[in-house]
C-alpha cells in the first residue's frame, strides 16, 4: 500500500500484477500517511479476495491504539488521478 500525500481519508493498494486501485473512506484514518504497514479485512470467507466497499484497513497508531477505516469506494488508480492528487497536495501546502 501506499498513502496519498496530505488526504487521509484514502490509500492506493497494488495487487499482485500491479494494477493500483484507490481506496476510499468513510472517514479520516489517522496516522495512515506514518504507517509502514496495515491490516486489510474483508467481508469474504476465501483466503484470497478483493478489496471492496465495505471491508476495513486496520491502521495502529505510535500509541498503540488501532483505527478502523471503512472502505466506501474502490476505483483504478490512473496516472491522471495521481497528478491530480500530486497538484492538489502541492497547493494545500502553499497555503499552510
């Protein structure tokens, strides 16, 4: 996984042949941008499976409490999405 600069309400995952899909929550996930890894768990009983909207990613925090971030949307993440997100982040440091 990797975070998405200065939004911590999303998170881009790459599967197994490198596609890159955007997940989306339903709230503010702390401490996602600082986490070297988190828990993905999904609603489905197969030992392999797709993220989809409902499932959880599991972040823990430096003080050791857990936050729970409830996908709502999973969508391929484009070069085009990326620079978006890249020129958006850059101007909301500008203003800081």
């Amino acid at each position: 996984f990797s975070p998405i600069r200065g939004d911590l309400r999303s998170m881009v995952v790459i599967d197994k042949f490198r596609n890159r899909f955007k997940l989306t929550f339903n709230s503010v996930c702390q401490d996602i941008d600082f986490n070297g890894a988190v828990q993905i768990r999904t609603n489905s009983n197969f030992g392999l499976s797709c993220v989809s909207r409902g499932d959880m990613v599991i972040s823990r925090s430096f003080a050791g409490w857990r936050d729970r971030c409830v996908v709502t949307r999973v969508e391929r993440y484009t070069p085009a999405m990326e620079r978006a997100d890249r020129r958006d982040n850059n101007r909301d440091s500008y203003r800081r």
